[in-house]
C-alpha cells in the first residue's frame, strides 16, 4: 500500500548565540492512510519540530517530506494541526470559534456548514455548549473545540502536538478515549506527539521512539492491541507488556 506520508533522511539544525543547535538528524519513517503513530520521545528530541516540517509550516535543512506521492514544502489543506494552545478568540462563541477558518477563507458560512460545525461539536462531546464562549469552557473542553475546528476542514491527516499535555490525567484519559472515538467514526490518519508513554500505547497503531537530540527514531514499535479500545485495557497484561516494550528503547 503506497504511504500517505513519508519522510526520508530528514535532518534539521537551528542557529545558536554560541553554536548551531542540532535538532533532528537523519529521520525517516511512512504513515499509511488509516494509521494513529505516536512521536514519543524525550523533550528536546525534536517530535514538535518534526510536526512541523510534516506540516510543511517549517523547512528542512535536508531530506525531503511527501504527501499524497507528491513533495510537501508548504501548508496543505487536506493537512490539520491541533497545538497544545487552543488560541480561541473570547469574543466567540465555541460554534463561531469552530467556523472562523471557514468564514476567513469563503467570507461567509451557510447554513450546510453550520450544521457540519454542530454535528462536530457534538462528536466531540459538546453538544449542548455550542453557544458558550472560550472562557466559560474547561481546557478540556476548549481543547475539544479546536478538534472540532480542525475537523471542519476534513484533514486527510491529523497532526497533533501535545494536545492533552496541559491538562490533568483524569481529563486527559477521557479526551483520550473521546480522540479514538473520533479517529474510528472518521475514518482518519493521525501523527501525534506525546511525552507520555502509556498514552502513546492506548492510542497508536504504531510508536515511533526518538533519542535525545539530535532526534532520531531509535524504534518502530507496532501496539498489537485490538480496536475499539476502551480503558480497562491499560489494566490488562498486554498493555503492560507494551508499555515496557516501548519504555525499554528509551532507555
């Protein structure tokens, strides 16, 4: 099956006061269309500066990065970004929040994109919170209305930095459990960072484990889990035995 996504010998430094900064050196790895990878790696290793690159939202020094089979050097539509910072404008209701994009780039939103937005918001777990503004909605939340913004878009792939890192574990498992629910219903491609191990192994197909930096990928770990996935599963022997699996190539 031809990947969705390949990245081949990509190395990227940043310039220092002192000296040059080593960030990624020789990063290769493909992601097929339907996938969930985890980035799991130590800070510092360069996952978020990989994201990027595989955004087309910052240049590599060498190698090179394909999408669809065709080369990747700029922002592409069909390509979705979800930060740790929700960046919502307060002004805006979560409903507006979600549609902005679509009114900067159409000028106006009719009544078929409403509804999509509305439907979104309630696959996320808002539904009932359409008309609330940013500063009345938990992070949790907040950061579910920016997937849902995302996903207005209809990314053929998802990249997300981080996205749970700011929030507390219990809101992160549950926002876990709520990003599988999405990534099954729709059908999507997912390349996510993460620090956290047993997170990476709860949601990923696969689990790319990356050195310190300069980041490399030191393992491709496959998750021979079954889907759906719910939580019990992180109490069970072979969740176990793939999170010391993966905690084992970090070492």
């Amino acid at each position: 099956m031809t990947p969705l996504l390949t990245v081949e010998q990509v190395s990227k430094t940043f310039p220092g006061k002192v000296r040059a900064v080593p960030a990624l050196q020789s990063v290769t790895f493909q992601v097929t269309a339907g996938e969930f990878v985890c980035l799991l790696g130590p800070s510092g290793s360069g996952k978020s500066t990989l994201l990027r690159i595989v955004g087309g939202l910052l240049a590599a020094d060498s190698g090179h990065v394909t999408f669809q089979g065709r080369p990747l050097s700029e922002p592409q539509r069909e390509i979705g970004f979800v930060f740790q910072s929700t960046n919502l404008m307060p002004w805006r209701t979560a409903l507006d929040n979600v549609l902005l994009p679509q009114e900067v780039q159409q000028g106006s939103v009719d009544a078929a994109m409403r509804k999509a937005a509305m439907d979104l918001l309630a696959l996320v777990g808002l539904q009932g919170f359409e008309h609330a503004y940013p500063q009345t909605l938990s992070g949790g939340m907040r950061q579910r209305v920016v997937l849902a913004r995302t996903l207005l878009q209809r990314p053929q792939l998802l990249l997300m930095d981080e996205p749970f890192g700011a929030l507390d574990a219990l809101t992160r498992e549950r926002l876990n459990v709520e990003l599988l629910h999405v990534y099954e219903t729709e059908q999507m491609t997912i390349l996510m960072v993460t620090h956290n191990i047993q997170e990476a192994v709860f949601l990923a197909d696969r689990v790319l484990v990356m050195s310190e930096r300069p980041g490399r990928i030191l393992a491709d770990v496959p998750i021979s889990l079954s889907r759906p996935r719910r939580l019990e599963i992180m109490g069970s022997e072979s969740f176990g035995k793939l999170t010391q699996s993966v905690r084992r190539q970090l070492a």
